[in-house]
C-alpha cells in the first residue's frame, strides 16, 4: 500500500496558480529541439513571462532558431527545487514587432535586476540585427510537486 501514491503521479500535480509561480520563480528553463538528424537536444536559457506569454531570445544563426523555423515544436522545462517542475509542451512562434521585442528585452532586464549603466550594456547587447524573440504557444503542462512527492516517498 505503501507504493500506491508513488503510481498515481495524478496526486502531485501542481495546480494553475503553482504552475504559473514555478514558471515565474525559476527565472530560466530548459527548452528543446529535435536537430536535422532526428537527435533531440537541450539548452538552458532565460525565460521571461509577459502578460501570461513565456519568452526567450536567441541570435538567428543558432541551432535552435534554425530548427525551430524547420519544426516549431517544443518543450520547456522549468524546475523549482522542493517546489516543483513544469514542462510545457507547444509550439514556438518567432516575434517579429520591435516594441514586443524591446518589452521583453527590458522584462529580462527586470528579472536580472539590472540597472543604470548595466543595463543600458545588457540590453545593447541583446538588441542587435541578429536577435530574435521566441514564444512559446502552450498545448499542454505537466507538473509535478515535488514537495508533495518528498512527504509522500517518506511517509
């Protein structure tokens, strides 16, 4: 009986509100692609939430734009140790509105705490010819608490 809870994963899902604040919290995630040869592959990159839309940037030359303009599907991971874990599965669409673009430049900004001089640096260094802003449009979450799950391995 002891081993029951630990099968029903439905137990430690995250509710909408805790998955929005572990999307929040976690500041950056994990976001993939599938490579030309069929391997899929992984990077860890900052990941701002605007107006409930989750973004990230890029240059145009990286593997990732590239794949992502051949199949935009995709998976974003975010993980809040002792909280808990969100993957998001959807589809990225390539932003091309500066105004959006430069909003979400300054958002990444924020989430860094960058000010002054530093981040008139950061955001000249982010708003170049070359960068592109990616969001991610949500198909399905799945979460698990792993706060929940500790009590449950332990009990």
């Amino acid at each position: 009986m002891a081993e029951e809870p630990m099968e029903n994963l439905a137990l430690f899902k995250l509710s909408e509100e805790e998955t929005a604040q572990i999307i929040k919290e976690a500041g950056g995630g994990t976001v993939t692609w599938v490579r030309r040869d069929g391997h899929p592959v992984g990077a860890y990159v900052q990941i701002v939430v605007m107006d409930g839309q989750m973004y990230t940037t890029s240059t145009d030359d990286r593997g990732k734009n590239k794949a992502w303009r051949r199949d935009p599907r995709s998976a974003w991971v975010f993980d809040v140790p002792g909280k808990g874990g969100v993957t998001v599965i959807g589809k990225v669409v390539f932003e091309e509105d500066a105004a959006l673009k430069m909003r979400v430049y300054n958002t990444m900004a924020d989430a860094v705490n960058m000010k002054g001089e530093a981040r008139e640096r950061f955001i000249g260094h982010i708003n170049t010819r070359g960068r592109e802003v990616m969001r991610l449009v949500p198909e399905k979450y799945v979460t698990l608490n792993t706060a929940k799950v500790g009590v449950a391995m332990v009990s």
